[in-house]
C-alpha cells in the first residue's frame, strides 16, 4: 500500500505542472524536491541486497545524499537544473537516487544505525535550510521568483524554512521512531 502510494506521488510530482511550475519558484521547487528526495523514497521502501550494513555503507548512504543535495542547491548547477531539460532530468534523477540509497541504508541498518544516518541527515538538511532561508540576498537571482506572488529573496527564505522545517523535521521524526525502536529492543534484552 505505502509502495502505491509512493509511486502515485512521484507520478504526481513528475508528471502535473508542478515541474514547470517550480523552474519558476523557489517554494515549488523545494516541495518538488522534498517529495522526490525524501518522501517518496520513504514511501518505496527501497531496500540493499545486503542483510548487515556496516559502517562504511552507513556513511556512504548519509554522504551521497548530503552531497547530491548540496551540489544541486550550488548556483551554477541549481541555475542549469532550472534552466535546461537535460539538467533538470540530471537532478531529479540524482535527488531520486540518493534518496533511495539513503533509505535504503537506513532499512537494512537496523533501529539504530538508521537512527544515526537519519540523525546525519537531519542535522545537513536544516543546516542548509537555514543557510538559504537566512541569505541577505538571492542566492538564484530573480528567476526563482514568479508563480506565488513574492519576490525572489521572500520565496527563498519560504523556501529555506521549507527546508529546515520541513525536510528537518521529516528526518527527525523517522530517527526518533527508529531510535525509540532500538531503545525499546535494547530493554526487552535487559528484561
């Protein structure tokens, strides 16, 4: 059912106006990559051919994601994802992709090395929330600005409490369940 759900709202988010919608907003093109960074990929389940993951898959999973997120929010790359065909396939796809290793590590982790790769992740998605939320100025120029009504900087900081906010706390949530998991566990073996 949630694998479903998963694969209609990546059909939603691909396939509506919301992609030509977003290369003119800065808040539509955060749901839009909220949705297929995070989301989605919760909702697929994806999983890792491997029973065990250890550290270095940990760190590999927690590593691509926060890299792919933050090479896309650079403004060369950020602006030709926008501004081109080819580059907006290029980030999707790489937003998709990570997401789905992300979650995919986290899965075969266990409770707590979930926990601590989702923590990870929490801890880079509202730290570079806060970072475009709180620029002094457009970081994308005046192309990120349109649909909604406001200018480029008041998207950009809508969009960067998005970000923090929202993003952070999506991750937040799940590490605190997974981590309630492992202390949960943890007492039953005490008991």
């Amino acid at each position: 059912m949630l694998r479903a759900l998963g694969l209609i709202l990546l059909a939603a988010l691909w396939l509506s106006p919301l992609p030509e919608l977003a290369a003119g907003s800065m808040v539509l093109h955060m749901v839009l990559h909220l949705g297929v960074t995070a989301v989605v990929p919760a909702l697929l389940m994806p999983t890792l051919p491997v029973r065990a993951v250890g550290a270095v898959w940990l760190l590999l999973g927690a590593l691509v994601e926060m890299l792919v997120v933050w090479a896309w929010h650079l403004p060369a790359l950020h602006l030709w994802g926008r501004l081109t065909t080819i580059g907006f396939v290029f980030e999707q796809t790489s937003f998709f992709a990570a997401g789905m290793l992300l979650w995919a590590v986290v899965r075969a982790a266990g409770a707590f090395g979930g926990a601590v790769v989702l923590m990870a992740t929490t801890m880079h998605m509202t730290l570079l929330g806060a970072l475009i939320g709180l620029s002094p100025r457009p970081l994308w120029g005046e192309i990120c600005a349109g649909h909604l009504g406001m200018t480029a900087l008041q998207e950009q900081q809508l969009a960067g409490v998005l970000m923090a906010g929202g993003g952070g706390a999506l991750y937040l949530v799940a590490a605190l369940t997974r981590l309630g998991h492992a202390v949960r566990g943890q007492q039953e073996e005490w008991a």
